[in-house]
C-alpha cells in the first residue's frame, strides 16, 4: 500500500534505485574506487541471507582453524562490511570514514552492496580477488530482515517511526525494493548470472544448512586452502548456529545496545521456514508470484522449507 512506502529519515535513495542506510553514502565512492588485490576475499549478499555465517566459516580457514578466535573482538574489526565499517566502534552517520585500503593482506570483507556498485576491477574481471555469494529465499530472508532492521534504534539517526513498522508494512516495502541494498531480485540474479566466473562462488542457505560439512569444505577449496577432514569437521562445529550464537566474537551481542527493548538479537533462529510463523496466505502466494516472475526461467531455485530427511 502506498501509504507504507514512506522514505525513513535515516533512509536514503542512492543511484537512482538503491536504497541505502545515510551512514553508507559516505563508503559508496571507496567501494567503486577499490584497488583489488588478488587475495582479497569479499564474502557479498543481500542482507539476511547467510553472511556472518560465511565470513566464520572464512575466517576460520584463513586463519588455520583458530576456533578461539584468538585475540578478535568483534567480526567487524577482522572482517568489516565495505559500506559501514566503522559500525562496532562508532555508527553515527557523521563519523569520519574509515580507509579500508590499508587492511592488512589478505584483506577479508564482508558488502550488501549489488554488483553494478562495486568497482571496476571485479566488474571487468581484472582480479582474482575472490568472491562467495550467499543467497536465501526470500521468504526468509524478508522476516529475518524485519526482526534485524526494525530492532535497531539509534538515537538521533534512526527515523522514530520506523521500529514501529509491522511485518506486512516491511513486506510491503521489500516488494518496492525499498529495504536497504534495494531489490533483492536484482541483487540475486546480477551475482546469479556470473556464477560460472572463476572469483565467484554462489552458495545457497539452505543447501548450507542442509550439508554445512560440504560447504566448509568448498569454500575452503574455493580459497586454496587444502584442509583435512578433521580441520572441516572443526569449523562446521565452531560456526553451526549452536556454537555461533553462544560466541561474543560472532553473535554481534555488541548490538544489544543500539536495540530497541525487546528485539530480537542477531542470530535469531537461524531455521529455513521460519516465515511460515509470519506470512498470511495473500502474502506467501504474492511473494510465490513475484519469485516466479522474476527467477522464472533463470534456473535460480531455492528451498522455502526442508524436511528432517534432508538433513545431511
Ligand atoms: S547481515 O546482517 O545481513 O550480515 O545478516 P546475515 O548474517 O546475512 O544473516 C543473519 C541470519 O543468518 C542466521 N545465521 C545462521 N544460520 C545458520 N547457521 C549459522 N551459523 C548462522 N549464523 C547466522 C541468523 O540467525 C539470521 O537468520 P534468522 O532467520 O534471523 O535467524
């Protein structure tokens, strides 16, 4: 409904067609600028779909399985996101921007920026940098988006109306492309469509929780990284959503803070079907209509719930 697609103060409309939060704008020209080294690692998405799982899951196998996370505080400071790095130290929209360029090699980072924004070097393919993509149906992604988004609270930034918004309204705003990072589809299929590029590596969600183990080993593969059965079955374990929810360094507990009473934390359920507790049947058969609308004929399927069987 028209009413509900009200630009948020704290919102902003960049590129013409990608929303993004008024903290980011500053990032946009360093991301597009970016000089690629080939080690660079850049674990991309659209919100919600797996990333903090992934950059663990990184992190532990560029690190020769350290399941202490020795020494790192949060995963912003080892692993930041290119567009608000400063997020764990200091996330007001005015803070002097952080130059990430100088990050120490391998230099790990973690965007929700789509593909047309991020720099020549990858666009053109001039770089080994490598590259995983996570994604997520979006029946999933979109509640965990609404529990994410309109929990954060931070005073003087955050428009006061938007914490209040119900999931259909956050619904509503995810069919205009009007969530931060814009269209989910777009995201999905700009990264989809390039899949078979050697510096990219498309993973799903659901296929991660249905076969963690595999995946470990894949990305692992992925970034050259020879590791035996035993380092795999190590990192499955540290980053399952057990183990990553109880850990200070990868649960993002430094958030409580800028949270609004009662939200849910960020690792939250970490199931596939969750929307079914959200979704009223108008709005599950709208979201079954757009998926194949726009995914239709793009080969691009996800899992929108999993058996116990399909469990590996
Ligand atoms: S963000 O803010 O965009 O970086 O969020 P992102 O990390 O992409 O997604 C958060 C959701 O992923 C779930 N999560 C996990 N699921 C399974 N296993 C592991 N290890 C894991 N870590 C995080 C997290 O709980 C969020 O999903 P929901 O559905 O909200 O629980």
């Amino acid at each position: 409904m028209a009413e509900d697609l009200w630009m948020p103060s704290h919102h902003v409309m960049y590129d013409k067609e990608c929303v993004l939060e008024g903290a980011m704008v500053k990032y946009m020209s360093q991301i597009r600028n970016w000089s690629c080294k080939d080690d660079d690692v850049f674990v991309c998405t659209y919100p919600k779909c797996g990333t903090t799982w992934v950059q663990a899951i990184v992190w532990q196998i560029m690190h020769n399985v350290d399941t202490n996370w020795s020494g790192i505080k949060t995963m912003d400071s080892v692993f930041p996101m290119m567009e608000w790095p400063e997020m764990d130290v200091n996330p007001s929209e005015d803070a002097a921007p952080v130059d990430l360029s100088v990050r120490p090699s391998p230099r790990l980072m973690k965007t929700h920026m789509p593909f047309r924004l991020l720099c020549d070097d990858v666009q053109n393919q001039k770089t080994k940098a490598r590259i995983i993509y996570v994604t997520r149906n979006p029946k999933d992604a979109v509640v965990s988006y609404y529990y994410f988004d309109t929990g954060f609270y931070l005073e003087g930034v955050t428009d006061p109306r938007y914490p209040a918004l119900t999931f259909s309204q956050f619904l509503e705003r995810f069919f205009n492309d009007l969530c931060i990072c814009g269209s989910y589809w777009t995201h999905n299929l700009e990264f989809w469509e390039r899949r078979h590029w050697e510096n990219i590596l498309f993973l799903k969600y659901e296929d991660m929780m249905k076969d963690p183990w595999t995946h470990v080993k894949k990305i692992a593969e992925f970034l050259g990284k020879d590791l035996t059965d035993q380092q795999v079955s190590s990192i499955t374990e540290t980053t399952s959503f057990k183990n990553m929810k109880s850990n200070k360094t990868v649960n993002y507990e430094y958030f409580t803070e800028m949270r609004t009473e009662g939200a849910t934390p960020f690792m939250r359920k970490g199931k596939v079907g969750d929307w079914k507790n959200h979704f009223t049947v108008a709005e599950s058969e709208r979201m079954d209509k757009e998926y194949k609308k726009k995914f239709g004929g793009t080969g691009l399927t996800h899992d929108f719930e999993l058996k116990p069987e399909d469990y590996k």
